[in-house]
C-alpha cells in the first residue's frame, strides 16, 4: 500500500468489519429479488471508483511537482465526480488516455488492498453528515437550553462547533460503510466525453458488473 493512499485514513486495518471479494456477489444471490438492490450495490460501488480515481489522477499530475512542494496526500480539486449506476462523470481539465489508466489503476490498487482510495475528504457524503449533525445539535440545545436570545445564541455556537469536531469522522464512517463499496464486481467499459444532466461538459467511465473471481 502506498504511502498516500493512507493519509486520508479510513481504519480498516482494525474494523472488526473488512471487505470481501465476494461480499456484494453473494448478498445479490442471497437477496436479489429486492427490486433496485443491484442498482444499489453498483451506485456504492462506482461511488468508491470515482473516489479512487480523482486520487490517482491528483497523483499522476503531482509526479510533475517538486519533492518540496508535495503535500502528504495529493489532491487535485479542480478534479471532481458524479456517481451513478452505470458509471460516473469526471470534472475537470483531465487527458481521456491518462483517465484510463487512472480507472484502470484505481480497479487493480483496490484488488490489491488499498481500500482507503475509497474515502475522499471532498465527498457530498461529508456536507450531508455536517449539516445533519449540526441541524441536530442545535435542534437538541434549542430544546434544553432558556429560550432567551443570548442562550440560544450560545447554545447554537457550542452545535457548531462540536458539529466541526466530530462531523469528519462521521463523515468518513458514512462514506465507508454506507455510500462507497470497494469496486470487486466493477470493469471499465470506455470513457467517453459527453455532457452531464445540467449541460456541464465531463467524461463518463462507463462501468459494468461482473462477478468476482
């Protein structure tokens, strides 16, 4: 496992819960009747490729910086995505040729053990768990505390900012195991440039399923 791909931690190394190979393939033999439940596991599991490859292409790009000016963990964020069941949009100024290489790299770093490209610090996932703990925290304090403004002021402060504490953790936790699926079913089809659902030009890796060896 590379050194950055460890910066943006995620701790499977001492969950009591690691991926499995075969995790998605047996739940869909078990349960594939639900109806959307394929189309569930797919969105997870492209939502952890597009993490994945938005960190090797920051990557690709930071080899031509110098050693002194490289951060721990390199992160384009003029590089962004958008995840849906058959694949994802890629934002950003990126060659086609260089992006297959990343989502390709991206498919075999992950069979090779290094889940953590799975979590991204700039995930939607991280916005949706800040703004709910902090919708929560302050609904919970404005109930406890004296409806006077000053104290509801204050109370609404101590929300915020215990909300900036622990929301990136939270964060990460509900991207690991609620919103991102290590990739092990997924195969890279083509990428091709096309526009998104609101006329932003990207590329689409287009992804499909197959089943784990």
């Amino acid at each position: 496992m590379s050194n950055n791909s460890t910066t943006y931690g995620t701790g499977w190394e001492s969950d009591w819960f690691k991926p499995s190979s075969d995790q998605d393939s047996a739940l869909l033999k078990q349960i594939g009747f639900l109806p959307g439940l394929k189309e569930i596991l797919m969105l997870r599991q492209v939502h952890a490729l597009e993490h994945a490859t938005v960190w090797v292409l920051s990557e690709m790009q930071d080899k031509n910086r110098l050693d002194w000016d490289r951060e721990a963990q390199p992160d384009n964020e003029n590089l962004g995505g958008l995840s849906t069941d058959q694949g994802f949009y890629l934002y950003g100024q990126v060659n086609p040729i260089d992006l297959k290489k990343a989502v390709r790299q991206a498919l075999h770093r992950f069979k090779e053990g290094e889940w953590n490209l799975a979590v991204h610090p700039r995930c939607g996932t991280n916005l949706s768990v800040a703004m709910l703990v902090t919708g929560g925290l302050a609904f919970g304090i404005h109930l406890l505390l004296p409806k006077g403004p000053i104290e509801q002021l204050l109370g609404l402060g101590v929300a915020a900012a215990c909300a900036f504490q622990v929301s990136p953790d939270l964060g990460r936790d509900a991207q690991k195991y609620l919103t991102t699926s290590i990739p092990f079913n997924l195969e890279l089809v083509d990428v091709t440039p096309t526009k998104d659902f609101w006329g932003r030009s990207a590329y689409f890796v287009r992804v499909q399923w197959h089943e784990s060896q």
